[in-house]
C-alpha cells in the first residue's frame, strides 16, 4: 500500500526526494486482523531517534497474570527501542517501538518459575530517564 493512497495527497514519508527538511521524524503503521495488532513496522527516515528527551509521557502499570505480570504501556511521545529491565523476570518482548500516543502490553513471566515480587523498570533510549513500573490497583 502507497502512502499517498491512504493520506490522499504526496508526502516524501521515507525522505527520499529530500524536499527541504523532513516532516515527520517517524512513519507508524500497524498490521490488522480481526480488529487485532498482528504486526507493526517503524521507519525513521532521519535515523532512530537518540536525543534524550525529559519526559515522554511514558506511564506502566502491571497486573498480575497466571503468576505472571502483564505491563501496560502508554506514551505520549514516541518510546524508541524501549529496553525492559526485570531482575528476576523475562519479557516476552524487548527494545520494540511505542508509537505516540500508543499502548503496548507485554508478558513478565518469573524466571524459575517461582513467584518474586516486581521490581521492573522501562528504558527507551530516547528518554533521559527510566520509568518504573507501578503495580494496577487491584480490580483494573
């Protein structure tokens, strides 16, 4: 599918004509099935982001899940390669993309499989600083 078909008019979103400075530092699209997110693709047309920056609205709470915590992502700005830090915890997902004003949910399944309590923080690295991951109240 063409860019221009879905937004109607021509826009350089991989900067391949390199029309004066670029538009957008980001191009999003997501892949679905069902109503469901079956796969998504990040092009950066100037390069992956690195300046830190103070604060990206990046908010994530956990819930437990089958012995389990399912984390819950929400940024305002784009969260770029976000690394998952979990002493204790594997992720069923690392250094993936959040668009802005995306969510994201991924599993931290206990290593050994015994139970530990959460101690989890989120590292993109375009942010100055790791966010922590709070537990949901109970019954969200």
């Amino acid at each position: 599918v063409k860019a221009e078909s879905l937004l109607g008019r021509f826009s350089d979103t991989t900067w391949a004509y390199r029309f004066g400075p670029p538009n957008h530092d980001v191009v999003f699209v997501s892949l679905l099935s069902g109503g469901r997110v079956v796969g998504r693709a990040f092009h950066f047309p100037t390069g992956l982001p690195i300046a830190r920056a103070d604060d990206l609205g990046l908010v994530a709470t956990a819930a437990p899940e089958d012995g389990a915590f399912r984390v819950t992502l929400r940024t305002r700005k784009l969260a770029c390669a976000v690394a998952v830090d979990a002493r204790g915890f594997e992720p069923d997902d690392d250094f993936f993309h959040v668009e802005p004003g995306g969510e994201r949910s991924l599993l931290l399944r206990p290593i050994g499989g015994e139970k530990k309590p959460l101690a989890a923080r989120l590292l993109p690295v375009n942010a100055a600083n790791a966010t922590r991951v709070t537990l949901a109240p109970s019954g969200t």
